[in-house]
C-alpha cells in the first residue's frame, strides 16, 4: 500500500474514494445530507455510509465513517475509523482512497490503513479479480504533510513488522518449518540485526533435553534462533529480553490431537512470530535499546523415534520432567529457551508468548491474551502498554498451592497439571525455568488468530498480537 500525505483541498482523482471520517451529532449537508436522512447512519463508531459521490466531490464514491462523540476522538479512533475507510470500498474497483478528518492524527490515521491492507494472498491462483482489492494508493489529509510523513517512519517500521508476524503466522506448516522460519529470522540481518541459529548438536552439548525431545519425532531438525538489537548507547548495558514458543506444527505426538481443526495448529509457532516481529519492529526504527529475542523452534509430530507418554526427560537446566502428555508441548519448549537466555545474556527482564493452553480461550474468550509475572512492575507496564494499543490482557494468578498439581512422583515435575487452572499451571511450570529474572507469560492461544475478526484492522487469520503491545512498553519504559 503506498502511502501519501496531502494538504486539505488537494485535487482528488475521479477514480477515487472518500472516506470522511464525521462524529455524533454533525450535520450533513445537500445531497449528502439526504442520503444520511434515508440511512440508519447516526456517525456512532463503527458506522460507515457508502454513496455516490455527488457533484462537486471530483471523487467517484464518498464513504462517510462514523468515529462517535467528537470529544472523545483520538489517535486509536483515527486508526480505526480509517481502516473501517478502507475496508468499506477496498474492493470497489476504485485505486485511491483519500482520508479527511483526521488531520490531528493523520499518521495513525495512514497507520490504520497499512494495517487494514494487509493480505496473504501468495498461494490464491483462481481468485476473481472482483474479489481482490483494488485500493493500491491512500492519501491522507494533514495539516502539514511533510512533517507528517516524518512522523509516520516509526508507523510504518512498526506496520512491516506486524506483516512480517502476519506472514509467518499465516504459512502453511510444508512451507514454515524450523529451518525455515530460521532463515527468515536471518533475513533481518539486513535491518541490523544479529541472528544466530543453534542446530540440534549444538542444543545437545548445552544439554537441552527438554526443548529436543519435542522435536525428535520429526524429519525436521528443531532450531533455537538467538535474535540481537544492541542499539542502546551503550551496547554492553543489560539487555530486556523476549522469548517465544515456535512449534511449527503440533500434532500433538503421540497424545495425538483430534483431526477436526488441527489445520490451525500451523499457528502454534505464533509466539516465535511476535518476538520475530517485535525484534523487527525495534530494529525497524532503531530503539535505543538492547534487545534480545530467542525462538524455540520444532515439529511435534508422531513417529517411532518421537518420546513417549511417561518418558523423563532433562532440562538445561538439570530439572527433570515426566512427560504425561506429549501435547503439552510448548512449555517444554519454552523451559530450555527460557533457562538459555537468563543462563547467557542475564536479561533486566524476560517476557515469553506463546500458543500455549485451549484452557485460557476458555478462562478468557477471544480478546484476552492471559498475563502472568513474578514482578509488579513489569506486570503494571504490559498492562498499561496493551491498554494503549488495544491489545487486551489479563492478569492472571500464580498461587503457590496449584504447584502440587504438577509434582511427580518420580520426577521433579510433570509437564501438566491436567485440566483444573491449565493455564495456570503451564505458567506455573514455566515459572520453575526463571532463576530470579523479573519475567511475565504471555498466553496468546486466544488472541493469536482471528476467525472471524472484528477489529477494521486485523483481517481474519494471523493477527501478529504482542508485537504493538511490546514495541510500546519498550519505546515507553525501557529506552533512552
């Protein structure tokens, strides 16, 4: 989508579109203003009134978005009424859409549209052309288009690196495997990021038992991904630190899972895909800040050399673990990737995402990704980070009297507690591998993926959830 900024009046294009942003209580005039008097349109938000552009507008549609009480407008409702812009004639035919009445915000408004725009269309091949977008330019009014493009930059770095998680997210587990998700974490080299890829023999010297047996069923060599942005004054300054859970397809091993729906689990490497985002986006508008992002990246699949239900395995960390379920596979993952980077780079904090539990879609619903930290202040800075970008936690609780669900009797624990507070007690178990560090968990199995989706700016599938949520608590906290 290429993105313009113009000044009020500018010529509009006759094969263009007008999305007029207007608020509860405005009145509209001439022929606009009956088309509004023959609609249910109020100017609520969410609202959008497609017409026939009249005489004068020099455009050929005019869409009017209502962003409700104009004393309550602000950046979020310019992201969103201009999304709502957009998806409203982005498949009229029409190639320009220009955006009026968030010049105060015109940046989020343009923002809005990036995200809205966003498609994974690479494998369509028979899609009638009446069915795909037509909208290849959006210009947006500003008060000073110059200074606003300016502006913009950090939008836009923050807008690629949500696609890139998108992209990821979105790929078909033949394509994505662990190698080659690894290869487009390299690929970000050319943003000034340091990538490094630890094979299977590598983790085995560091004696990652725990990370290695989910992978051992597979064809496909499991990966650890170590992502560096130094880009703090100081490059040797102690760094923050994101974690994710990658398993690029979970089969669920030998505790196989159902066959309905199983096609959704391509996303279970979706917390791999926001800390590859994240590290995108801070390398993307160079953070003053160090960064580190590890990816625990396997196949879970069912196969004669897979491990087994009752299986004891060692952790990195010299813990052990009896397996009793061969899909409570991530937080296998997630304990050697965690207990690495504390062990290597003794982070100021660490924050792992992961498709981790169905139990917290059930606690939660689809708009809640579960929260859970061993630090007040590094709980209180999520929160408030995915309150400013409409990405909704919760926190959650880590009561020292669930621990006893995931006590083994011939082990140091069990990899789950089974169904009572699973969320919980995947946390608590994650929580075995933080030696001290200040840490949160973040169970994205609920907000990863949207079908269908009901924000104007996450189409339906890979939402790249966390990656605003953490660009923000960075830019806001942890730089300088």
């Amino acid at each position: 989508m290429d993105i313009q900024f113009v000044a009020a009046g500018a010529a509009v294009s006759g094969r263009s579109a007008v999305a007029r942003i207007v608020f509860e209580g405005d009145t509209q005039a001439g022929a606009v203003g009956q088309a509004v008097a023959a609609s249910r349109f109020t100017g609520a938000k969410g609202q959008t009134l497609d017409i026939l552009a009249p005489q004068g507008e020099g455009a050929a549609r005019l869409v009017l978005v209502g962003a409700g009480r104009k004393d309550a407008f602000d950046a979020a409702a310019a992201e969103n009424a201009a999304a709502a812009g957009y998806n409203a004639v982005k498949a009229s035919g029409l190639e320009v859409l220009r955006v009026e009445g968030a010049a105060a915000f015109a940046a989020n408004a343009a923002f809005g549209v990036r995200l809205a725009a966003y498609r994974f269309d690479k494998y369509r091949t028979r899609e009638p052309a009446e069915k795909k977008p037509s909208i290849a330019r959006t210009e947006v009014v500003a008060d000073d288009p110059d200074a606003t493009l300016g502006r913009f930059a950090d939008f836009a770095a923050l807008a690629d690196a949500i696609s890139f998680t998108r992209d990821l997210v979105s790929e078909p587990p033949n394509v994505l495997y662990p190698a080659e998700f690894a290869t487009r974490a390299k690929s970000l080299e050319s943003l000034g990021l340091e990538v490094e890829v630890l094979g299977e023999a590598e983790m085995m010297k560091l004696g990652m038992g725990s990370l290695l047996a989910v992978g051992q069923g597979s064809v496909r060599e499991s990966q650890l991904v170590v992502m560096k942005w130094m880009g703090a004054a100081d490059r040797s300054a102690q760094p923050i630190a994101f974690v994710g859970k990658g398993v690029c397809f979970d089969t669920g091993g030998i505790s196989i899972k159902p066959a309905e729906n199983m096609e959704d689990m391509k996303w279970d490497m979706g917390g791999a895909g926001t800390v590859t985002g994240v590290m995108h986006a801070l390398a993307g508008r160079k953070a003053k800040v160090n960064a580190i992002g590890i990816l625990g990246l396997v196949e879970n699949m069912p196969d004669g050399n897979s491990y087994r239900p009752g299986d004891v395995l060692t952790s990195m960390s010299g813990q052990t673990i009896e397996v009793v379920n061969t899909d409570a596979e991530g937080r296998l993952v997630l304990a050697d990737a965690l207990w690495y980077c504390q062990d290597r780079f003794k982070p100021k904090f660490m924050v792992d995402l992961a498709t981790l539990t169905g139990a917290i879609i059930i606690a939660l619903g689809n708009d809640y990704a579960g929260c859970y930290a061993n630090n007040e202040e590094l709980a209180a800075n999520l929160l408030d980070a995915g309150k400013a970008e409409d990405e909704g936690l919760w926190r959650m609780p880590l009561p020292a009297a669930y621990e006893k669900q995931i006590d083994s009797m011939i082990a140091d624990m069990k990899n789950t507690g089974g169904r009572p507070g699973g969320s919980i007690t995947a946390a608590l178990f994650l929580q075995r591998y933080v030696n001290g560090v200040p840490w949160a968990h973040l169970d994205i199995a609920s907000t990863a993926w949207k079908k269908p989706s009901s924000a104007p700016t996450v189409p339906d599938g890979a939402v790249g959830f966390g990656v605003r949520l953490l660009n923000r608590m960075v830019r806001d906290k942890y730089e300088g």
